[in-house]
C-alpha cells in the first residue's frame, strides 16, 4: 500500500512546479488559503517570485494601499514559516516518517 500512495499521492506533488505542493498542503490546512493585506485589510493574491524557495508569494494588489505589491511568504503562519526546506521536501520527509522509512534504511546520506 506504502509504493501506492507514494505513486499517486506523493510523488504527483515532488514536482519543479511548486502550485501542486501549495495546493495540497492548503487542502491539508497545513498552509493558509488566503491572506490579508496587513494595512488595507484586501486579500493578497498569489504571485510568482523567483527569489524565494517556493517560487510563490502573497502579494497586496491594492494599488492605493502602502503595501502595494508588498510580500509575504506563502508560508505565513504555518508550520513551515521558518524552514528552508523546499515544501516538496517537506512533503517527502512527512511521507517517510509516515510509513516509517528510515528507521530500517537509510534514505538520507
């Protein structure tokens, strides 16, 4: 059963594109579905950006607000707010720890 639900579950999510990783993990309630804007209060949409781990930020789209295009991890509040893991390694990591893999290989050298 473990190959089966990496097959589908996990491995799907251990893509270079970081939207199917986000997604479940907000299904999950692991990552905020939305964010608001610290000063206007609007939510904050989704915005690439190449300089961050996850490749995606919350971003205010106001444009009379003084956040204007301000940013904030998609991580914000989460359990992976202060991490430097990518979220697919951190799925990865869950996955082992779930069925217990490591305890009897070793997968990290």
């Amino acid at each position: 059963m473990a190959a089966n639900t990496f097959e589908t579950v996990v491995l799907p999510l251990l893509t270079e594109d970081p939207t199917p990783v986000i997604t479940w993990l907000q299904q999950k309630e692991l990552l905020r579905r939305a964010v608001k804007c610290e000063k206007c209060h609007n939510n904050m949409n989704w915005t690439k950006h190449s300089k961050c781990v996850d490749r995606v930020v919350w971003k205010c789209q106001k444009k009379g607000c003084t956040k204007y295009k301000g940013t904030r991890s998609i991580r914000t509040g989460s359990f992976f707010a202060r991490s430097r893991l990518s979220l697919q390694k951190w799925v990865h990591i869950m996955y082992l720890w779930s069925e217990r893999i490591g305890e009897t290989t070793q997968v990290f050298k």
